[in-house]
C-alpha cells in the first residue's frame, strides 16, 4: 500500500526516537510507525525498467524533541539505543568488544581499516553530500574521507523531488565510510532511476574501482525480477571489482540482488535489553528480502546449498541490521519530501549493502570478481562458522513461512559478520 510522505524538519526528526528506543530517564511514549518514502515504492510496470531504494524510516506518532547535536563520538542527541558507527562495529567485532555491552551512548571504538575505493551507485544528484559526510564524520569521531562526486553523464543529474534518493546517497556513503574509513569513496550518480541510467553508472563506478586499488561497487537499489535480467548480469564482471545490492524489503528475491555476478545484502535485528542498551542477539528481520529467483539459475558457490536452493539463485549471501526499529543514524540536510532534512534513523537494506561493501573492503581479501568473493563465503560457511554469526531465531518470507535455521537460510543467508576473516 502507497503511504504518503511527512516533511521533516531537524527537531521532528529526533523526536521520532522517543518513540522507539527511549532511556529510563525519558519516561515518554515508544508508540511510532515505519514511513516507506516515495522513493522506495514499488509501482506496476517498474520491474526491468526503473529502480526504487529499500528505505525504511522511523516516524513519531506526535511530539517533538529539540536540541543541538554536539560531535562527541557519540549520538547526536543521548539517551537512545540506535545504532552508531561504534555500536555497529562492537557488535559485528570489527573492534574489541565493548565493556559497556555494545551500547551506542557509552561505546566509541569506531573501524579503522579500509583501502582502494568503494563506489557508491545512486540515483539523481544529492547537493550536500559531501557536507553531509563531513559533519556525519566529526559527529561519530571518523577521519575525514577521502570523497568524490562524479556525474555518470558527465553533467550534473536533477534533484529527486521527493528526496529520497538524496536520503539514501547520503546513507550510502556515511555507512559505507564508517565501516572501512581509509577507502576512497565515490558517489557516481545516474541521471534517473531507469536502468539504463543506472547501468551507466555502474560502468563509471566500476572503472573508478578498479583503477583505484580495487575494491567495491554498491546498488541499494533495484526491482522485482524479469524475464530478461539474466541479459544485464554482464554489467557487474569488470575484473577486481566486488558488486553488492541490497536484497530489497519484502519477501522474494529481487533483481540485481539475484544476479549471480553480485552479493546479495540482507537483512537482520539488533535486540537489546530496554533499559540498559546492552546488545541480547540478533535475529531476522521478517521483511528483508530473500528467497529463490524465479529467473537466475543457482550459481556454483551455492552448489553445497542446492536442498535448500533447488537449481535456482537463493538470496540472500550476507546480513546486516536493517530493521528501522534498530535502525543507524544518517545525517541528510537535502530537502527531503517537503521539507529540510536533519539526522534520521533509517532501515532496510540500503542499509546492508553499503555497510557490508565497507566491512568487505576493510577485509582486504580484494577478490578478483563478487563470485569468488561468494565463493569464499559460503567456504568458511562450511568450515569456519567462527567467522559469520549464524542467525538462528526468528523468521521471514512470503506468508512467513521461512525459518532462520543452523547454517545457509533465506533469511538471512550465511549469517551476519563476525570480524574480518573469511571475506
């Protein structure tokens, strides 16, 4: 169902986390609902011929909650348990596990790896991207980023009227930044959300990789499967380039998600305890999207996976948090939707995949292509579980009838990330 957009200003924006996760010092209303932007709807007609983002926002039900945002490695506003650069990196062991249980008000250990480049693919332009990233970094206590604005057409792309894929570049490239903070990052914007745009710009993004160290190429966007899409999996082969697309936000496989030339990011929940932030586990998130394609036929690397897969792709590779309800900080002053922009909470996997291209490149494995890059995860699926956490509560899927079970499952593929081995 279609839901209709809510301008957002700075204050409006924060207050929505009253609604959500609150300290026992707030003693104040958790009631809130998740907004689908205009951006992440999907139309009839749509599927092989224009893409939508997979963003997730928390909304509040009313109120208001006001203040200035003070850098200080720590939240922008205190007293909430959504997730922080360090949070995510306690949980996901890319630094020492925290003493304070991973709680994003007390822990400050942020990434520090990466190399090469990361290039983030995206629709339309996003005027403040780079100012945005800045202030995202000296928020959070990242090092400034090496950053790049690139117009796939060579001109500058129009504004999205609604802004929502100006919230999702400025997602993209803080998230993907805050898990490898020494990459290059390029944000290659296409000139519209066809694909035919898109797919110019994964050209420019992918030479930019690969004459630049190597490293990632990131699509948090995509559609429902069709009948040609096998015709356009050539685009994601440039040599020593790893491509990753978000496995979408509702139930069933997804394209380019299923290409078998792209690692395909889920999506998970982070549960912590109400009062304390300390992290409890992680479980599925029930609309990530996930299941066998309908068109792509299962690649090699999931050969050990075929009583699960039968012949066809199954989605998705990897995981991530991407519940809005447990959803990462964003900074994006573009307007967005009506009105001036601020600091969001947002889910969905277009939240995955930029951050899972950043733990990817922080690895530094620099695979030759996405296949053997799959090939090396779901190897260490089978001998070394220490490297993946095995997500096994919860469930997903069409009618809900997809477990998390022990090992490889459509919701949530090989698991989530523990540390940099066996990437």
């Amino acid at each position: 169902m279609r839901r209709t957009g809510w301008p957002i200003s700075i204050a409006a924006t924060i207050s929505l986390l009253c609604f959500a996760q609150v300290s026992a010092a707030q003693n104040q209303s958790r009631k809130g609902h998740v907004v689908i932007p205009e951006s992440s709807v999907e139309r009839a007609g749509d599927n092989g011929v224009m893409a939508h983002t997979h963003l997730r926002i928390m909304m509040p039900e009313g109120g208001v909650f006001t203040g200035t945002p003070q850098p200080n490695e720590l939240p922008p506003f205190p007293g909430y348990f959504f997730e922080t650069p360090a949070s995510i990196a306690c949980i996901y062991r890319l630094v020492p596990h925290s003493k304070h249980g991973c709680n994003p008000n007390e822990t400050t250990d942020n990434p520090t790896g990466g190399s090469g480049a990361i290039a983030i693919v995206d629709a339309f332009d996003t005027p403040n991207a780079a100012a945005d990233l800045a202030d995202f970094s000296a928020q959070f206590g990242l090092p400034p980023a090496v950053f790049q604005v690139v117009y796939a057409s060579g001109t500058q792309p129009a504004l999205d009227p609604s802004g929502g894929w100006g919230l999702e570049a400025s997602l993209d490239i803080e998230w993907s930044h805050a898990m490898a903070p020494n990459a290059k990052i390029f944000l290659v914007e296409a000139n519209s959300n066809g694909f035919l745009d898109l797919f110019q710009a994964v050209l420019v993004a992918s030479n930019l990789v690969a004459t630049n160290g190597g490293g990632e190429v990131s699509m948090s966007w995509g559609s429902g499967e069709f009948l040609n899409e096998t015709k356009h999996d050539g685009n994601f082969t440039t040599p020593g380039v790893v491509y990753i697309a978000s496995s979408g936000d509702s139930p069933g496989a997804g394209w380019p998600s299923a290409s078998p030339n792209v690692i395909s990011a889920g999506g998970t929940t982070l549960s912590r305890d109400p009062n304390s932030g300390t992290f409890l586990l992680e479980n599925t998130w029930q609309d990530a999207g996930g299941g066998p394609s309908q068109v792509e036929a299962r690649p090699h690397f999931q050969d050990r996976i075929a009583n699960i897969v039968g012949d066809f792709r199954g989605t998705p590779d990897f995981s991530f948090d991407a519940n809005p309800n447990t959803g990462v900080w964003v900074l994006d002053t573009n307007l967005f939707q009506g009105g001036p922009g601020g600091w969001f909470i947002v889910g969905g996997t277009s939240v995955s995949s930029p951050s899972l291209a950043g733990i990817l490149n922080a690895a530094g494995k620099f695979a030759a292509s996405s296949q053997a890059e799959n090939s090396l995860i779901y190897r260490h699926l089978f001998s070394d579980r220490a490297d993946f956490r095995d997500i096994i509560f919860g469930n997903c899927g069409l009618n809900i009838g997809n477990f998390a079970r022990v090992g490889w499952d459509f919701c949530t593929g090989t698991g989530s990330n523990i540390g940099l081995g066996g990437k």
